[in-house]
C-alpha cells in the first residue's frame, strides 16, 4: 500500500535537494508534486486542496534549523500536515465501565464486514477481553454460517437465531445472553446492501435505539478511495457512526480513503485491515501511517507482530547463541518461520526504514530463495543443521543434500558458506560492532544472486535517504531507553 504514494512523494523531496533554504520560488514546484501524488491517490479534492494551503502557509514561514536541509525540513512540514489530515493518535475502542461494551458493526455488502468483526473479536480476545459475536444478518445466504466458522476458528461463541428471526430481537437477545454469561464485549454483525438504502439505514437505527452501543464501527473498502470518506460521513449524519474500520489496506489501495475519512467525516479510522486471515487487523495509528507514506517505515508494528510471535524464553537462548557463535541451522530455520508466521516478507521489509525502495521482483525473489533455503535445511541430518562446519569440509555431504532438496552442491556450498558469513556478522552486530558490509561479489547475499550482494540480491542496496528523514521528522527527541525485559528483536 502507498507504495505509488511514496514514489511521488520521494520526487517532491527531490525539487528542494541542493536548496540552501526554503523559499516562495523553490517549494512551488514540490507542492506540485505533492498535490499530484495526493490526487492520484484517490483523496478528496477538498482535502487536497487544505492540505496544500497549509503546508505551503507553514513551508514559508518556516525557519530552517540548522544542520536540516530545507528538503527535510519540507518533509517534517508534510509529516505534521499529515498528521493533521489523519488525527493525531490512535483513537482506542470504548469500553464501558459496566460490562457488556456492545460494537454494533455497519457498512454496505462486500466491504467484508463479517470477516471484520471476527478479526475485531480476535484482537479483544488478545488483550484479555471476552467476547460474543451476534449474526443479525438473516439477508445474505450464508452469512449466520460464515460468523459461526469464523467463530469457531478464533474459538469466540456466537450468538444466532437463526434466518427466519427479526434482526431487531436478534441484537436485543444477544446483548442478553452476554450480560447473563458475564462477557466483556459484545460485537453485532448486521446486514449491509450493494448500496444505502433506507431500509438497511433504518434496521441499523431500531438496532442502536434497542441496544444502545457504545461504539459503531463503519466497515469500509479502502480500495473505494475518496468515496469511503463520503460513505463515512452519510453513515455518521443519519446513524452516529464514531468510528471506521478500512478493510483491504494490503491490495493496491492508493491511500486515499485514510487520507480521507476523517477530514470529510470527521471520524476517526480506528483499526485497518492488512489481509484476508483473521489476525490481520491492526489499531490505526496516524503517525505510524504517515511514516510509512513518507517512505520511513512502521518499526513498532513490526515490534509488535514480533511480540506476538515470540517466545523471550526462547528469545533469551537465541541471543546466547549469536554471542558465541552456536547459532546453527535448526535455529536459523526457526527463524525463517517465524519469520512467515509474521506475515509475507514484503509486507514486514517494508516495515523497515528504507526498503520501500526494494522493487516487487527483488522481494519475490527473497521470498524464493527463503523456500530455497528451507529446503536445503530440511535435506539435512540433525547433526549438520548443529555443525554446519561438517557440510562445509565436506564436499559428500553437500551432494546429497542437494539431491534431497532438488538443487545442485553448489546452491548448498553457497548457502552454507553465506550462513557462516551471516553467523559471524551477527556476532559482531550483538557484541556492538554495528553492522558490517555486506561482501559484494557475483554470488550476492544470503537470500539473492546479483552483483550488488544486497541481502536480497539484484541491484544496489536502498537509499540512505531515510535517516535524513527520520532526522527531520524526529525533531531532535532522544530515543527512548530500551525495555531489557524485551530482548531478541536483533534476532529476526
């Protein structure tokens, strides 16, 4: 996502390098720039508008501080705005001092508002809430069955009556039967439309004036573009809606719709969704988001999914490894599923500073030889996976490894030699050494072939351009102690 945003954006910094300071003359043609990679992101016209105004009202009046090129300073200007644009925090779901909270959950029909409200479920589940989810919708063939699946696989009871009951009576029961069995929070699924209609608007009312919820989410298609901020702001005049959920954030969304939503609305978007399964969802945070559209990356997300995925025990035993140079096959193949578990590699490289520069082809081709690798590593005995040294000194045990996985001795001998070469350098980054060159050469790195010896092969390794702008956007704040009780992170 945002991926065509960024790019035009990158070539907005671009008219300012070289500048000595801002100035009238040389920020109109970034604005340009600015105000075209916004329109072809889908946002709405009247957003675009406001938010040129102001970030050209605060560029000239901006003094640029010393040590910042005036190309920073111009994307701290636009981070802000975008801040602005999108709120400027995570806006948390409501939860009511007395139990059950009850989410009532809207939207029009294919936005997948079903399946969002069994990931919503999963989430709360995560955090120690209890939940219930209720089927109202009686309308869509199969929609009772799809949320008690869903409800099945995220282990959150259900609560139906079936196709032929009132839908009103349904959402009344529900609640109920929660307040009975002392659940957290109540979630109710209600039926949507191709398009608003005033029966679906009115159902949704009698629904709220019965149940009385504390939160309603508008479940919407990122992929809508400037239409969701519109849809969000009808919903909210004729229901009260005090939140939105964008669905499809990992498709070919061009960000319009968060960039959009609450300006138009006046809502906040309070969870986005990053996939079809049903632990891809995630709260939305506005600075995180404008950091991944200015090409920075979202590293506490990752921290975060990391924190889901990980055993610190685990986590402990790992980095004693990578001290002493123990760290073995078998550990290395945890990590590659960790690794999967934590969602597609391009999705989570993209978390990372800077390699928003890595193309579609580079990331396949990490995500090849990840499949590469793991099928070597599968082809070995438990004593090779622990001393990798014995493959190394012999050239008979590279043979039939390659014959077992399907790939000639020289793909092992390399992936063997790469695997000494990255167990050393990690070594040296944990004991403090920062982190070493990556040896160029024709056999690239550990996960690619090309000349550049990028860790993903096949070119030069992404722009520095990053730090400059993590710099700018920093403002000179200290970064924060780190946690000692959250170790590991290093070994991903």
């Amino acid at each position: 996502m945002f991926d065509a945003l960024s790019d035009r954006l990158d070539s907005a910094w671009k008219k300012l390098r070289g500048q000595d300071k801002i100035s009238q003359s040389n920020i109109q043609e970034a604005l340009r720039e600015v105000r075209r990679a916004l329109l072809e992101a889908d946002v709405n016209l009247q957003v675009v508008k406001d938010f040129i105004t102001e970030v050209e009202a605060k560029a000239q009046g901006a003094e640029v501080i010393s040590g910042v090129r005036p190309d920073q300073q111009f994307i701290k200007i636009v981070y802000d705005e975008l801040l602005g644009v999108m709120g400027e925090e995570n806006v948390p779901l409501a939860e009511a001092t007395t139990a059950p909270t009850i989410v009532l959950m809207a939207g029009l029909q294919g936005t997948g508002k079903t399946t969002a409200t069994a990931k919503l479920a999963l989430h709360l589940r995560k955090i120690n809430r209890s939940c219930m989810m209720v089927a109202t919708d009686v309308y869509r063939p199969a929609a009772i069955d799809q949320l008690k699946t869903l409800g099945k696989q995220i282990e959150v009871p259900v609560f139906d009556m079936g196709s032929d009951a009132n839908p009103v009576e349904i959402a009344r029961q529900g609640v109920e039967r929660a307040k009975a069995e002392g659940i957290d929070t109540v979630i109710i699924d209600t039926a949507g439309r191709l398009q608003i209609d005033q029966d679906m608007m009115g159902e949704l009312a009698r629904i709220k004036e019965t149940v009385q919820p504390h939160e309603i989410l508008l479940v919407v298609d990122a992929m809508t573009g400037q239409e969701a901020a519109s849809l969000t702001r009808t919903f909210h005049e004729q229901i009260g809606i005090t939140g939105a959920i964008l669905t499809k954030m990992d498709g070919d969304s061009r960000g319009g719709a968060a960039l959009s939503v609450r300006r138009i609305s006046g809502q906040p978007i309070k969870f986005i969704g990053v996939g079809e399964k049903v632990e891809a969802l995630q709260p939305f945070y506005p600075d995180r988001m404008a950091s991944r559209i200015l090409g920075m990356g979202d590293v506490l997300t990752l921290v975060e999914k990391a924190q889901e995925e990980i055993d610190f025990a685990d986590a402990e035993k790992m980095q004693e490894k990578i001290l002493s140079a123990k760290f073995d096959f078998t550990d290395f193949l945890k990590q590659m599923r960790l690794l999967k578990n934590m969602g597609s590699l391009g999705g989570i490289m993209k978390m990372l500073p800077g390699m928003n520069k890595l193309t579609d082809d580079q990331l396949k081709q990490g995500e090849t030889q990840l499949k590469r690798c793991e099928a070597m590593i599968n082809s070995m005995t438990h004593k090779e996976r622990r001393d990798p040294d014995l493959l190394a000194s012999s050239p008979s045990r590279r043979k039939r490894v390659a014959s077992g996985s399907g790939y000639k001795e020289p793909d092992v001998t390399k992936l063997v030699s790469d695997f000494q070469r990255m167990r050393t350098m990690m070594q040296q980054m944990t004991q403090g050494g920062g982190f070493p060159g990556m040896p160029g050469g024709s056999g690239g790195g550990m996960f690619g072939g090309g000349a550049g010896g990028n860790l993903f092969g096949g070119g030069n390794r992404p722009s520095p351009g990053w730090r400059g702008y993590n710099d700018g956007v920093s403002g000179g704040k200290k970064k924060p102690k780190k946690d000692k009780k959250k170790k590991g992170f290093g070994n991903l």
